[in-house]
C-alpha cells in the first residue's frame, strides 16, 4: 500500500513538472492552441469553438447518414413545423415552432435538419458558458465545455432533434435566468427566470423537474428568507403562468392530448420502476465516464479536495447544485411513485449543471498544458468520428439497413407519389400507414402530402398529427414484414371506397453503391 502511494505521488509530481515546463516552453505546435485560450476573454475563443463544433459534427451526420433518410423523429418535428399551433398531437409546440422558423430560412432537405440540430447544441453550450461565467474566468470556462462535448449528449443525442433535443438549448437558458433571479431579486430578471421556464414546459413536460428543482433548491438555500420574502419568485409564477396561458387553453380544448400521450409511459410496476430508475442513473453516470476520467486527469492528485471543494461552494454554485440533484432525484421519485418510463437520455440535457460545479467549484488553477490537452482530445475524437467512423457507419447501413427503414425511405416517398399520380392524375394530398413510412413520404414526396388520413376516413394505424378535412383519397404505407399494419390498412381501404394494392421493392444505394431491399405495400384509396 506504502509503495502504491509513493508511485501515484511520484507520478503526480512527474505529471506537474511535465505542465509547468510546458507552460513556460511551450512546443510548437501548441502555440496556435495558446493563442486561441488568450481570446477566451476578449471574447472570440468560444465562438470559434462553437463554430468548429458545427462545422465537424454537421459534416459527421452528413457522411454517416448519406443514402439515408432522417430519423423519424426529426421527420415528425419537420411535419410539425408546417402549421403554427399551440399544441400538437403527442408533444408541446416548440420543437415544431423551431423547426418551422428554421425551414423559413433553409430548405427542407436532410443538411439544413442536420445543421439545425448541431445549432441547437452549439446554441446550449453557448447558455452553459453563460452559466459558468457567473462563477469563473479563462481557461475553466472552456474545460466545462470541452468536457460536455465528450458526453454524447450535444452531438449523438442533439442529432435527433425532437422534444428531447430541445431541452438541451432551453435548459441551461432558463437555469442561468432562475440564477440570475434568485441573486439580484429584481423585476427584469424574475420576468426572465418566468418566462425561460416557461419555454422549457412547451419544449417538454418534463421540464416540470427542472422547474421544480428551482424551487426546492432556493428552499434548500441558506438564502432563501430573503428570496422568497421578495417579489421576484411570484413574479416568475404569474409571467410563467401567463406565458403558458395560450397552450393551457389549447390543452383544454383538445382533450389534453400530448399529456394523454405522455401517460402512456405510465403504465410499469414498482418492480419494473426500480429497474428502469437503476439503469437511469447507470445510463447518466455512462453518460459522464469519459468527461470524469479526463477530469480526474486534469486534477490529478487535487482530485482527493474535491468533497472540500464541494463543501465549501459559494452561494451561486451551491444553489446550482441543489438543481442539479433535484433534476435527478425528482424524476426517480415520480418513476417509483407513478410507474413512469425512465430513460436516461430524458436526463441529459441537465448533465452540464454537474460538470459546471466541479469545475468551476475546484479552487486550482488549471495548468495550459491540460487545457490544450483537453482541447485536442476533443477535437480528436470529433474529427475520428467525421473522418473514419461515418464513412464506415454509412457503410455499414447502405448494406444492414435500419429497423425503421431510413435508407428506403427516398426511393419509398418517389414510387408512391409516382404510382398515386398515374392512378388518380392529382397530386398527392394525404398518407398514413406505418409512422416511419408516412412520415418520410410526407417530408420527401414532391407533393408534400399531409400527414395523417383525411377526417372522413377510417385511420386504424396512423398516429396523426392531427385531423385533415379533404375527402381526395391518401395512401397508406406499410413494409411487407409488417403484418399487423397491413391487415389495418387493408380492412380501413376497403371500407372507404375503390383502392389499389401495390408492392414494389426498393433498394438503398450509397454513391451509386447497391445495398439492402425490402418491399414496401401500398394501399392506394380514391374517395
């Protein structure tokens, strides 16, 4: 045991000498790395990292998704974002907002969906370092955010961009208002913390953990007489409440719908709730291992302060802090009180608020030397994904394919608006089926049908997003594997009118490059 602790100090005091001397010699090639930390300050050193983020990852899911289609979630958001309203069928509006204002400015098309989610990611590690700026300066700022690109969260999670993905901008938004809030007590910031907070709920529901944890955490908080003696918390109730008025009124008026979809996760035993609670916590700590690791690196022997560290936060980071645990535990305490689903990927998006404590809670000094280190790690890892495993992820799907079928979804959306038009000589209007067929037809098609059947038909296995009042016939799309959907869809065409069975077997192809079939049934209805 003696020698162990000899060899870990020994290698400590190696590991420092070998920063200092780097610090004050720096080699060549570190110079450029140096220079950008030195604008760290002055301003411009994040936003080139936040530039360069972008740019590599919007390139990865460019080469790793070619000759693929989008993930049906983010085909669901752009579907969304057709129709402003003050709701949707399965989801708060705001993914569908976002996405309807992005597709004013960009087209339809897979590049602007897959830098509009990598833009979302840059805009939420943009309002981290708003967080960590409140407490430190320099080199700690950019740690924080080299450490949350390490987490899979910001590039492999924001990819899909639906209500979960959202939440990754809006959180750390609304996180530094309530901050704000709570330590000046003032009218504008209370109207903030209310109003961002607000913006959470409409991403998702469960961003009410997140608004709960703002209250426990000031509760909790040595300071919280004078918080809640002053005007600022019922400040941010009324303009929360108020700002959420116009989607209440559109819960109200019909039926609850994206809650009554929500509650379908409701539906597991206490068994099955302490499982799913465990694995939670095992997917986030997952989630953390390769930021940990390079923290513990970075720290080295520094690491054994961190329990004083945390015991010694000041009152900003500890009121964080006491978020960050509310953000966690709350959810677990719902999952075993109502029997709710609890996926780790839920919880991401609430990660950067433990990386922001033990950073900028450490009272050391962080040697350049590991500044630069961490940086080229991170963009090390960046460019390996972009260079080497996306073409092999491409690779690999053009010849396996995907279980919703992304790599079909093109050829599927061409053949059956090129079918429906011969057979009824009009555009089409309407398609249902299968989520994942539908949804890509409705984006790809050169018509642009509509998602969902029209009001008037039978819609046995078509989760709508919402009614569509047209009686010019749709078509419904299901893989010939499917036998449920097609024996759906079958009995609904019969009911409705004349209709056509057609089978056709498409191919995915990469740069000219033959991969996997499958056959695509479709039920072609004319009212």
């Amino acid at each position: 045991m003696l020698h162990l602790m000899h060899t870990d100090m020994f290698h400590d005091f190696a590991l420092t000498a070998v920063a200092e001397r780097s610090d004050c010699h720096p080699a060549a090639w570190r110079r450029p790395f140096l220079r950008w930390l030195d604008g760290i300050e002055p301003g411009w050193a994040v936003p080139l990292l936040l530039l360069c983020f972008v740019t590599v990852w919007t390139i990865y899911l460019g080469i790793a998704y070619a000759g693929a289609g989008l993930h049906p979630d983010v085909l669901e958001t752009a579907i969304f974002g057709r129709h402003f309203s003050w709701g949707y069928a399965k989801h708060p509006p705001l993914m569908g907002w976002v996405a309807g204002s992005w597709s004013t400015l960009f087209p339809a098309s897979d590049w602007s969906f897959h830098l509009m989610a990598m833009t979302n990611a840059a805009l939420a590690l943009w309002f981290v370092d708003l967080v960590s700026r409140r407490f430190v300066t320099g080199d700690k700022r950019v740690i924080v955010l080299l450490l949350l690109m390490l987490t899979p969260a910001y590039q492999f999670h924001a990819q899909r961009f639906n209500a979960n993905a959202v939440q990754l901008a809006t959180w750390p938004l609304a996180t530094y208002c309530f901050l704000r809030a709570f330590e000046t007590r003032t009218m504008p910031w209370a109207i903030a913390a209310g109003i961002t907070a607000a913006v959470t709920v409409l991403g998702k529901y469960y961003s009410v953990f997140l608004v709960a944890s703002f209250a426990l955490a000031a509760a909790a908080h040595p300071q919280r007489r004078a918080y809640f003696t002053s005007a600022s918390p019922w400040i941010s109730t009324a303009v929360g409440l108020a700002a959420l008025s116009m989607h209440l009124d559109w819960l109200v008026a019909n039926d609850a719908a994206p809650i009554q979809h929500a509650l379908t996760h409701a539906r597991s035993d206490l068994s099955t709730s302490l499982w799913d609670s465990l694995f939670f916590l095992l997917g986030l700590l997952a989630a953390m291992a390769i930021p940990a690791v390079t923290w513990i690196i970075i720290a080295g022997a520094r690491i054994r302060q961190l329990c004083a560290e945390m015991r010694a936060l000041n009152d900003g980071l500890r009121l964080l802090f006491y978020i960050a645990i509310g953000t966690i535990s709350l959810p677990v305490a719902n999952s075993l009180i109502m029997g709710t689903d609890l996926p780790s990927l839920w919880a991401l998006q609430g990660l950067f608020m433990f990386v922001v404590v033990i950073v900028c809670g450490a009272d050391f000094r962080i040697e350049r030397f590991h500044s630069v280190n961490t940086a080229v790690f991170t963009a090390g890892i960046a460019l390996s994904a972009a260079i080497i495993a996306a073409p092999l992820h491409a690779l690999y799907r053009n010849t396996h394919g995907y279980e919703e079928g992304r790599t079909y979804y093109q050829q599927t959306a061409a053949e059956v608006t090129r079918q429906w038009r011969e057979w009824t000589g009009r555009p089409l209007e309407h398609v249902g089926g299968t989520e994942s067929l539908a949804l890509a037809t409705a984006f790809y098609s050169a018509d642009h049908p509509s998602y969902g059947l029209p009001a008037t038909a039978p819609q046995p296995a078509t989760d709508s997003l919402g009614e569509v009042h047209d009686e010019r016939g749709w078509v419904s799309l299901c893989f010939r594997d499917q036998v449920s959907c097609m024996e759906a869809e079958e009995r609904a065409a019969a009911r409705s009118g004349r209709y056509v069975k057609r089978e056709f077997t498409v191919q995915s192809r990469l740069f000219g490059r033959l991969g996997s079939t499958r056959t695509v049934v479709a039920f072609l209805v004319a009212d």
